[in-house]
C-alpha cells in the first residue's frame, strides 16, 4: 500500500540536480524475465542468459541534507481547509489485495472463515509494565523528513533497520541517518531521493517508498531497496531500486542498481504494474525480494513476484549480476488448488492468490547450508480477511548455483498448522474496526482543519499478511523461523467480559520433511512455539522479531518483539517483549513511552488512518536493534502551532509520528 504525500516538485527537483551533478556516469537499465520449469513436487527456477536485470547504473554516497526553511501553518501551498491538491495521485496509490476486501470493496468484517478455524481468536491479556533495556532512543520523525527529506510529508513512516559492523542503519519514508550502535548519531539525515538521484533521473519515477535495508556479514556489505513508481502523472511502471555498500562502511560508496519491474505478473496494462511493498531476505548467496504486483490501469492483483539477485556479484559491483525471477502468483496454486492471481473483480476467485511471501534474513553464524544452500520464507494465508490457522512454510534449495553460468533451484512450500490467527477488526467504540488511541489530546492540525472540537482518529492496523522473518540454523535439528502478523483477538477484562482487540500472533515455524530438493512437509517447533500479544483495554500492532544466534539450552530458540501499544490509556508507545520456544510472553514492557496522540492529516482528510506498515529487528552478535513507530513528543498548543508548525522542531505540519529504537542484549 503506497503512503499518504503532500509533494513539492520543486524542492524534490532541486535535491535531484544536485546530486545529479556530482553522479557517476548512467546507462540504461532494463528488466529480467527468467524461465520457469515445473518438477516434480514443486518448481525448478533456472536463469535465461542475456537478460539484463539488475542493471547497475550509478554510485552515491551519504551526504547529510541542509534542513530546509520552515513557516508558518499554510506557507507550503496547502490550504488546511480542502483536500491537497494531489489527493488523487495519493489515493491511486493505495493497494490492498482483493482478499482483503470484501465483494463490494469495503474491508472485511470476517465475511467466511478457513473450515479448520471458524471462529475468532481468544487471548489472554498481559500486563503493561515499564522496562530499561541497553540502550533506547528516539529515531527519525515527521520533522526529520519535513525539514531535511525533498520537500513533502509522507505517512506511514514503513521503518527500516539494519545494524553491523558497529554502526545502525535507520530509514524511513523518505530519509535515512546513521549512528553508533548506542545510538549516538554519526550523520545527520539524507533523504532517500538525494541517494536514489542518479536512478531516478534514468527512470523518470517521481516516488519511492517503502525502504528496507539490511547488513550482510558474508559479504560485508550494507543493502538498501525501495519501490520507485510513477503514475498517475510520471513515468509509466514501477522499478525497485537496489544500493549495494562497496565496503563494509556504511558512510562509503554505494553501486546503485535499477531493477524494472514494470511488467512482472500476469496482468500489467499500457501503465504497466506496481511492485508494491518489496520485502527482502538474504542467504549465505543471494539477495531475495519479494513483492507485490498491481495493475496501474485496473484493480488486478497479480500476486507475489520473487527476484533470487547473485549477492557475491552484487557486492563486487557487477554490472549485470544473475538473477532468477518466479512468477509465484501466476504459478503456484494455492493450497486450496486455485490460481486466482490476475484475475479483474472476479470475487471471490480472485482473493485466491499469494501475496507477501516474506523472505528470510539470518544472523551470522545461522545459514542454512544444507541442499545446496535454503532460504526459507512464509505467508499468511488468510485469503478473506477473516480467520485461519495455517502458514505457508516456503524453501528456495541450492541458492549457491546463483553465482554460476547456470543458476538451478527449486521452489516450494508446506503447510504448518498453526494457532488462529484473523484479520484485525476491533469492534472498540468510535474507532472500530481500527485500532485505538486515547481520546483527548494536543491535536492543533485537527483543531484547524475540523474545528476547535476535532477528536484525534483512530490507529491504522492494516491486515495479517506476514511481518518480518528471522531464520536460525542451530548446529543440529531444523531451522527456526521466527515471525509474526497483526490479528484479532477476543480479550478478557478483569470482570470477564470479552474485547476484540487488535492483538500480535507470533510463530516459530520449521521445515519437518523434504522430498528431494522440495520441502513437503512443516510444524510449529513446540506447543510453545507460538502465542499472543494482547490486552483487553489496548492494541498492539505491527510486530517485527529479532532472533540471534545464541545458543542456551538451545539456539535459536528465543528472541525479542516490538511492536507498537495503543489504545485506551496509552498513548502510542514502543514496546518489548520477549518471546521463547520455552515459555509464553509475561508481559507488555514499554521501552519508550508515547507522549502525545497521533495528530495526522491521513485520518482527517481522506478518513484512512495510517500508521506502521511495519516495525524493523535487525541483529548483531549477541545485539538485537529494534524500530517501530511512536508519538516522540507532546504537540504544542494551537497558539504555538500557527507561528511554528513544527512545534520547535518535534513535528511537521500535517503529522507528528516519530520512530523509536531500542537495544536487547540476549
């Protein structure tokens, strides 16, 4: 789903030539389309020689931004009382797969029900207490972007993080920084276009979004991606940009490559298709991203598309490393035996289709080495936005021939039972099907756009498509795979009544069985290999899990989760918990307290509330570096606001989210 942003051409087109100056000579870059053969009990993924995707075109380098001049409420061209004057263009780029709708376009209300799970979770609620850990500190903001990105606002913030090498790596929509891993900052903030300059003036895509990042300790290298994209109004298609660090300096040079994206998946039109949302994973070889594909010109889904990218080649800066490229949508039947990928408004055969098949990061020392070298990734598989208990369990075998003339893998997933798990609709008052914030407090966008009586919105809690994944190979037995998705739960409050709250299930999942090269056969570890995050008078949403390669009684065996608390009596914090193949979480551990409801222009002016898409978990040794969004500081009072939207340099003008980052030593 692509962000709510008030844009300023002219500011993004000043940091565009500035950097562009200073670009390495570009050359034209185009997509990979790779063969695809069936085998056996899944599919064999080779490569057709001569295609040219990636296509490395440039190099940047970080380079702190100037803040930009701040005004008054209303100065940046947008009158506070109407509609921005690009709400179409923001609207257009909001995309949820037709599962998660309902027959007439409205978000489901646990319209039908997997047979095996037909009714709403129950949870168990846990106490909120207070809790220190080795280091938390706030991370970037609305301000952060405002003042130093290419001169819009852009909401969600869609965290990033990556940590190596002793340094952390933040990004949000659309900025980045650096700092120590006590999080003493080492940069000031650079905004992403500045970065991605050389790639876009190649391409003509006037938006990124939804970054991620990771470091590799193979390599030694950092890797950084987002989603470019053009319509309505710039250059047709999409592209997903890569950067490849060229030491293991995070403030060195990067090689930035362009991968077209434009016509990956069954259904793209004259406008091509939108690769939304590009999740990445890596191996001990490869660099994995997985996205989503939207028609531009139709509602078609085309469902997950997944790039398998060479990263010893990446690394050494290779023009054209290889890449495989699998159509998962268009190919591979859901369990239920249907492929409704690239079907136009068909429902509900069309809800039938993959989406968000999340790829694998591993820390050092955990790679799964076996069959040729394993990435694994999962899925949810909840295609009506109502309630299941099962996950995808995916494996890409014999990752290892992707550095040779002619990459052979294999492909394909299992069936873990699971805990239920649904989409989560809350049925809170005012807020439903939304997540909750406290009613009162210090909104000065609200109180000028609605009037001095604007009541602060709800939280946005998305859908149950899969979160982040960590894999972990112990020395012996089957790979842990940690993930986890925002669901609905039915919660008990002290007198027994019972609340549908938003709530987080998580999983560690492992392979059980394999045919050949295929993995045919998955289970959660342990009867507590799973569990829920919840409490009847709050929300909890968007959890991301760091899992080190440590070993206790066991390795892999346990972690840490953060997501964000909202909800009656809390206003949105970041919180911590631990979660153990051993024992179930105790508690609700706020690491950084939210100070302030959440005041953005998303809610008031298109009645969407945006919030998250995600948290972030990155790991270092014995470290585990977490990232999710809170509100960093009280907003100022009207008075205050009219002569400084920014509240002294706290927030921007149409929104006031900001991101916190702790430290977990396990």
């Amino acid at each position: 789903m692509k962000r709510r942003k008030f844009a300023t051409a002219a500011g993004l087109l000043v940091a565009l030539l500035v950097a562009a100056v200073a670009a390495a000579s570009v050359s034209a870059a185009t997509s990979s389309h790779k063969a695809v053969a069936t085998k056996g009990k899944g599919w064999e993924l080779k490569s057709n020689h001569g295609a040219a995707a990636p296509h490395k075109v440039a190099s940047a380098q970080f380079t702190p931004s100037a803040p930009h001049p701040l005004g008054f409420v209303g100065t940046k061209g947008q009158d506070l009382k109407t509609l921005p004057p690009n709400h179409a263009s923001i609207l257009a780029h909001d995309r949820i797969p037709p599962g998660k709708l309902g027959p007439n376009g409205n978000a489901s209300t646990q319209a039908s029900v997997s047979p095996n799970a037909t009714f709403t979770p129950h949870a168990h609620s846990l106490p909120i207490t207070n809790a220190k850990f080795d280091a938390a500190a706030k991370g970037l903001n609305a301000y952060s972007q405002d003042a130093f990105g290419a001169g819009y606002i852009d909401t969600p913030p869609d965290q990033a993080l990556a940590a190596g090498n002793g340094y952390v790596f933040e990004a949000v929509n659309n900025v980045f920084q650096i700092s120590d891993q006590n999080f003493g900052h080492v940069t000031n903030v650079e905004a992403m276009e500045q970065f991605w300059a050389p790639a876009i003036l190649i391409t003509g895509y006037c938006s990124v979004s939804d970054p991620k990042a990771h470091y590799d300790s193979v390599t030694r290298r950092w890797y950084v991606t987002e989603v470019a994209y053009g319509p309505p109004g710039c250059a047709p298609g999409s592209a997903v940009f890569i950067a490849v660090s060229a030491s293991s300096d995070p403030l060195g040079v990067y090689n930035i490559y362009v991968m077209d994206t434009s016509f990956d998946g069954s259904t793209c039109t004259a406008d091509g298709c939108l690769a939304d949302q590009p999740l990445i994973g890596m191996n001990r070889n490869a660099l994995f991203i997985s996205t989503n594909s939207f028609d531009w010109d139709t509602p078609t889904f085309n469902g997950a598309q997944l790039y398998i990218i060479d990263s010893t080649a990446l690394a050494a800066g290779f023009v054209f490393p290889n890449i495989v490229y699998f159509d998962i949508g268009n190919n591979v039947p859901t369990p239920e035996g249907f492929i409704g990928c690239g079907l136009t408004l068909i429902y509900p055969a069309d809800a039938y289709c993959w989406y968000s098949v999340q790829p694998a990061t591993t820390p050092a020392g955990a790679f799964s080495t076996d069959r040729g070298g394993t990435e694994f990734f999962t899925s949810a598989l909840d295609w009506f936005g109502s309630v299941d208990n099962r996950v995808a369990v995916w494996a890409v075998t014999n990752t290892s021939t992707i550095s040779g003339f002619f990459p052979d893998m294999f492909i394909n997933y299992a069936i873990a039972g699971t805990e239920s798990y649904g989409f989560p609709f809350t049925d809170t008052p005012f807020f439903s099907p939304y997540a909750e914030q406290p009613s009162s407090g210090n909104t000065p966008l609200c109180d000028f756009f609605i009037g001095p009586f604007c009541e602060p919105g709800p939280i946005a809690n998305n859908d149950d498509r899969m979160n982040e994944l960590k894999s972990i190979k112990p020395p012996s037995g089957a790979t842990h795979l940690w993930s986890g998705l925002n669901s609905d739960a039915l919660v008990s409050d002290p007198l027994g009544h019972l609340h549908r709250r938003s709530v987080i299930a998580y999983f560690d999942t492992r392979p059980t069985a394999w045919c050949g090269p295929f993995i045919c056969d998955a289970s959660v570890y342990s009867a507590t290999s799973q569990g829920y995050i919840a409490n009847w008078n709050n929300d909890v949403v968007f959890p991301a899990i760091g899992a080190p390669n440590v070993c206790n009684a066991s390795c892999g065996d346990r972690g840490k989760i953060v997501y964000t608390l909202t909800g009656n009596d809390h206003f949105p914090s970041v919180a911590v918990s631990s979660v153990s193949d051993a024992a179930a979480p105790t508690s609700i551990p706020i690491a950084l307290a939210g100070q302030d409801v959440l005041d953005d222009f998303a809610w008031y002016f298109f009645g969407t509330p945006r919030w998250g898409d995600y948290s972030a978990a990155a790991v270092d040794g014995h470290n585990i570096f977490l990232a999710s969004e809170y509100i960093q500081y009280p907003s100022c009072d009207d008075a205050t606001f009219v002569f400084d939207p920014t509240c002294g340099g706290t927030r921007s003008e149409f929104t006031n989210w900001g991101t916190g980052l702790v430290k977990a030593h396990v």
